[in-house]
C-alpha cells in the first residue's frame, strides 16, 4: 500500500535502500497522518522521559523523545560501532548452535513515562535512517499507573497494560503511524521491538487530561496551558510552527519554540483558536513574544466564547505588541468561557498565550466526569 492511497493507514515494510550520498532524507518513507493535529504527549517539553530499557547497547533509549528529526552522519563511528540517532539495541541470537535464531516471543523494550497524561489518538515509530538494522515489527502497550512509578513497580504482576498496537510489521527509514481507538487515560507506554533493531523516534499523539484534584488544589492557574489539558484547535497560517507552542511549559528558548506566520500580502490578520480546559473564569492575560525580536506581532487581541456555537466576544482589546516582551494584562472583569481565540495584526507571531483563571462550577463537574469516565 502507498501513502497516496490511504493516508491514515499507510504501512510502510521492508528495508529501505543502503545509504547512497547525498540527503538522507531523500528516500525516506512518510505521509501525513490526521492524528497529528493533536499535541505529542511524549514531548520533553511536558516531561515526559524514557525511564527504562532492557538494552541500548549500540544507542541510548533517550534519543526516542529529542523532539527534532534524526541525524544521520556517515563517518560517525565509536567503539561499539555506528553511532546512530535513536535506541538501538544489539543483535538478538538463539539458545545455541543447533538454534542460532532468537525465538519468536524475543523482543526489546522501553519503558516511557508521557508527560501528561490523556487519552492516545496515534503514534508513530519513526525508523529514519535505520535502513537494515530496524526491528521487524513493534508492538505498544499502555497503562494508568498514579504517582510517580519507578520501573520495577510498572513492570509488576499487578498492572494492567492495554495493547495499543498490536504486533505490527514496519518499514525501514520510515514514519511507521498507527491509529489508536482506546478511549482510556493513559499514564506510562512499553514500546516493544521484535526481536531487535533500532527506532529513531516516538511520538504520542493525544488529548491531554488532567486531574481535577490537582487543578482544584491550584485554584488559580493557566486555564489553556497544554499541560492542564487546554488545546489548540486551530489556526489561520502554520507556515513557519505548530499553534501548540504557544500553550507549551515554560518560556520559549529562541525563534522557533514559539508561533510565526507567514508575511502577510493582504489586509487580513492571523490567529489561532483553543478550547481550554474546561468552562473558566478567566481573570489575567499573558501573551509573549520572547525571541520575537523582528518578526513579533503588532498588536494583539484576545476572544473568549462560552460554548461550541457561542458568540466570540473581545475580553482583550487590540494592543500594541513589543518584541521580545512579556505582556501581562488584569481584565477589569472575569471573562466566562469554554474557548479562546488570539488575533495578532496583521502576521508575525507570539512565543506563549497564559489564560489566568480558574474552572467554574460546571466546569469543574464535567472535568470530573470526564476524568472517571476514562478511567483516572
């Protein structure tokens, strides 16, 4: 099958060819899969980590979740051999001469920690430059475990993991993507490799959800915050980065950790719309340009509407934005709403948007009903 034929069910198997020269990309095997839209909840960024593997002998566990693409160099060699962007684990062999192949059930596995937990939409196993050497299928396995877990407690007898993707030929230097059904809130994944072999990347695409108790115990806090559970639906131009990263944890760190349009040759404007949390009421607005310095928005504006068929109504006039600034705003009166919408005039971009408040009454109740409806 081809990814031109079914884009969210393309299946890439076999290797791909041997390193030619040239742009190790060029042959690489990928598509667009709609879950995508959804945030990567195994981002660093939320804290997510690789908290253990059985074997990473050629290539740590960690390289799974460096959010940028995998390099590939060449004449990168050290003393075990290739030095390869990804986990890599070492060749599986049999039980003896008479039976030199590993069995069936050999698998490698790692154990990853999301950095928010939600519920799973799709994921995708990226092999990109392991072109000979990657596994000939995966499988991944998820569970809801509270606290903080060490790996001896999640590989216990009395966890229940829930297949996610079952045992699934892959491809070669290629974005492996699977569809995920499971309407479930998960907390930890196992990405197993069968029997051996190297994955470049993971990435959980997802909703996140939240516990009530804890956002309940904050009071106030940032009501659109990805880590809280808030989500960019859309945007008007993701020409230069993902919408996301204006609700990631923390400041931005330079250009590209924030949101920049194209340059505008009209006389429209850019922006971008959430749903938050849950209802809120929102009291304070933050929007930063950090690391925007010629390229920031003009001005600004901020919307909040009160249900999926409510009325967008300006909370936050349009302001004059200043580069490489955090702006702060106390709104005269507590805006109600489910959604939010920032308008930037007429393009650029902002790093961060905060939305300072807390959940309503109803709001509350229906984050609680939803949390043990998924099962938290």
């Amino acid at each position: 099958m081809t990814a031109q034929q079914d884009p969210s069910r393309a299946r890439f198997t076999g290797d791909a060819n041997p390193y030619g020269g040239g742009d190790p990309y060029a042959d690489y095997r990928t598509t667009d899969f709609p879950f995508t839209r959804y945030a990567n909840l195994a981002d660093r960024r939320l804290g997510a980590g690789v908290i253990a593997a059985n074997d990473e002998f050629f290539a740590e566990r960690e390289n799974l979740l460096v959010p940028e693409r995998a390099e590939f160099d060449p004449e990168h060699f050290g003393h075990k051999g290739k030095v390869m962007d990804g986990w890599e684990t070492r060749r599986r062999r049999g039980v003896g001469a008479e039976h030199p192949w590993p069995t069936a059930d050999d698998h490698d596995w790692a154990l990853v920690r999301l950095g928010a937990p939600g519920v799973i939409r799709g994921i995708v196993v990226d092999t990109a430059h392991f072109r000979g050497n990657y596994p000939q299928a995966v499988s991944v396995e998820a569970a809801s475990v509270p606290g903080s877990p060490s790996p001896e407690e999640l590989l216990g007898d009395d966890v229940k993991w829930t297949t996610l993707v079952p045992r699934t030929a892959v491809g070669g230097h290629a974005a492996n993507g699977f569809d995920v059904t499971a309407e479930q809130r998960f907390t930890h994944l196992r990405l197993n490799q069968h029997p051996d072999g190297g994955i470049a990347r993971l990435r959980v695409y997802g909703e996140v959800v939240p516990d009530p108790r804890w956002l309940q115990a904050l009071g106030t806090f940032d009501v659109v915050a990805l880590e809280n559970g808030g989500l960019a639906e859309d945007a008007s131009n993701l020409f230069y980065s993902p919408a996301t990263n204006t609700i990631q944890p923390g400041r931005s760190r330079k250009m590209d950790d924030g949101w920049e349009t194209r340059r505008r040759r009209d006389q429209g404007n850019d922006w971008i719309s959430y749903r938050l949390v849950g209802r809120s009421e929102i009291r304070a607005i933050e929007i930063d340009t950090a690391y925007l310095k010629g390229n920031s928005a003009g001005w600004a504006s901020v919307s909040v509407r009160d249900g999926e068929s409510g009325e967008w109504t300006e909370v936050l006039p349009r302001t004059r934005m200043q580069p490489d600034t955090n702006h702060r705003f106390v709104l005269p009166r507590p805006a109600v709403g489910t959604h939010a919408r920032v308008d930037i005039y007429p393009d650029g971009g902002i790093s961060r948007l905060r939305l300072f408040g807390s959940l309503t009454e109803d709001g509350a109740q229906r984050l609680e009903a939803r949390h043990q409806e998924l099962g938290g």
